[in-house]
C-alpha cells in the first residue's frame, strides 16, 4: 500500500497538489463567504420576493423567521455553508421554485456545453493560424491575422451576437434563432444549435490566443534545440508542430483557463440573445427577482469552477513544458 502512494506521489502533479490543498481550501472558504456577504449587502429582501410589495411588517417577519434571517449574519452564513457542505444550497425562493441545487442542474451543462465549444472552435482556428503567422513574422498570414484581431477584439460581445444572429440565422438561415435541444437528447442537434453562441463567444478568443501563441513561437524559434533540428535537415512542419509548438503552448494554456472561468459566469448576454437555458440567464433573473438563494448557490459554484479550472491549468504547465517539473 505504501508503495502504491509512493508511486502516485511521483506523479508530476500530484505532490503539488497536495501541497497547495489547504491554501485552495482557504480560498474556497474566503470565496465563500465573500459570496454570502455580497449578496446580503444588496437591496431588496428574500421576503419581499416571497411575498410581493403588498406584504405587511408582520408576514415579513415571520417569513424572515422561517428562513432564519433574523439571526445575526455570521449564524446565517454557518448554517448556509453547513448546508452546502451536505450538498443542500437551500430553496429558490420564486418560480418555478425547486431546490437551487435542481435549478443549477439544468442551467449548468447549457452553459458548460457553450463554453467547451467556444474553446474548441478557438483552439482549431487559433493554433494554425498563430504557428505560420509565427513562422514568418510580418509575411501575409501575420498581417492579416493582426488585422483581424484587431477588428475581433474592438467589436462588443452583444454588436457581435446581434450580426451573427442576423447573417446567418435571418439572412441564410443556416442556424436556428432560438430554441435549445440538450446534449443527452440528441447530441448533434444540440451541437448544430449551440454553435452560432458558441462561435460567438469564441471570436474574441480567436483574437487574443493567435496573437499570444503567434509571439511565443516567434520566440521559441530562436532557442537552440529549434536551431538543432533546422540543422538536421527536419521538415519545417515537424519542426513546427513537434518542437515549437508545446513548449510555446504555456501562456496558451494560461489564458484559455481564464477565458473558461470567465465563460462560465460571462455568458449573459449570449444567452439572453439566443434565449438559451444557461447559467448567465439563470442568474440573471435571479438577481433581478431577488432570488437571493439562487445568486449565492450560483455565484458560489462559478467561483469554486472558477478556481479549480486555474488550479488545473496552473498544475498542467508541468505535462506540457518538462523544463517546469522542477520550478
């Protein structure tokens, strides 16, 4: 058995793991309770979304009894993370109701479906256009992908969805306006659906990851073991995409766990365009309804993806780069 653990802990990513467990548990815990706190720092009341703006003082405070918010709000956030930590998150407090957990459970996947696609799509336009950019700095491809993401980048999320909305589902209608199909009912409809979203989200990547990964290899073109293998006569696409890319894939991979923290929680305004059952419009109208259970249980699950995601990206420099194993 001891041997077994030995061997797991000489896994590249396992030992720093372990050793950075208790801080992202205090991260979790501060997340956590700055969650709670946020959202009890806002206007309006859980009762008065219960109870409508006719309710009187005192049907008020009995609703505010029954939830326990007249008890000092360190014993109101104990009870909550208690609850949470046993996989309760509470109740929505307006309709359709449900638990919170329930109500995420079905926003979640629309949300999570988006963002894995949007990374897709900017992976597969990115990379290629980023490594022959990089291999002739200031050749055709390079000035066109720079002016492109020039354009990409100064245009606005929601100006970018209502264009693409236009085109292509008005227009040519080669995509659907609105309307959701989920993953486990049919997987290809509900890919064909969530891509004009997906394609929308993933413009502004395209931009940023090209423009990143097109100066790492620029410089990692430069380094001798690339320099070597020019020398030993290596066709310029093995040189390109077996020696050059991976080790210039780090600040890539940097930034693409940011762009996916961020597309979980991000999503609103895609989501209210395409009227798609997502986290963003889930928690849109939460706030807007007061639905203060929901926000916490939403805001808090985003914010631990949020974590996990840059904990794994972090770890995963050590799988890409074997010069980093031992930083």
């Amino acid at each position: 058995m001891s041997d077994g653990i030995r061997a797991i802990a000489r896994i590249p990513v396992v030992g720093p793991l372990l050793a950075r467990l208790p801080h992202l548990i205090i991260v979790v815990l501060l997340v956590s309770f700055g969650t709670f706190m946020l959202v009890q720092l806002t206007s309006g009341s859980p009762a008065a979304a219960i109870l409508g703006p006719s309710a009187t003082p005192e049907a008020v405070a009995q609703i505010n009894s029954e939830l326990g918010l007249d008890k000092p709000v360190l014993d109101q956030y104990l009870d909550w993370i208690g609850g949470v930590l046993h996989g309760d998150f509470g109740n929505a407090l307006v309709p359709p109701y449900g638990t919170v957990a329930s109500r995420i459970l079905i926003a979640l996947p629309v949300t999570i479906q988006l963002a894995v696609m949007a990374l897709l799509i900017a992976f597969l336009v990115a990379i290629p256009a980023a490594v022959y950019a990089g291999y002739r700095p200031g050749g055709r491809v390079d000035r066109t992908l720079n002016a492109t993401s020039i354009g990409s980048l100064a245009v606005p999320a929601f100006v970018l969805a209502l264009v693409l909305a236009l085109l292509l589902t008005l227009q040519v209608h080669a995509f659907p306006r609105t309307g959701w199909v989920s993953f486990t009912t049919d997987p290809l409809r509900s890919i064909w659906s969530a891509f004009l979203p997906a394609l929308t989200l993933s413009m502004p990547m395209i931009a940023y990851f090209s423009r990143v990964l097109r100066a790492e290899i620029v410089q990692t073109l430069q380094e001798d073991f690339v320099l070597f293998a020019r020398l030993r006569g290596l066709p310029i696409r093995t040189i390109l995409f077996r020696y050059v890319l991976r080790p210039s894939c780090v600040s890539l991979v940097t930034i693409s766990g940011l762009s996916l923290g961020s597309l979980l929680g991000g999503t609103v305004i895609v989501e209210s365009i395409f009227a798609l059952p997502g986290m963003g419009n889930l928690l849109l109208n939460a706030v807007v309804n007061s639905d203060f259970p929901l926000v916490q249980g939403g805001v808090l699950l985003i914010s631990i993806t949020y974590v996990a995601v840059n904990t794994v990206v972090d770890l995963s420099y050590r799988l890409i780069d074997p010069r980093m194993r031992n930083a």
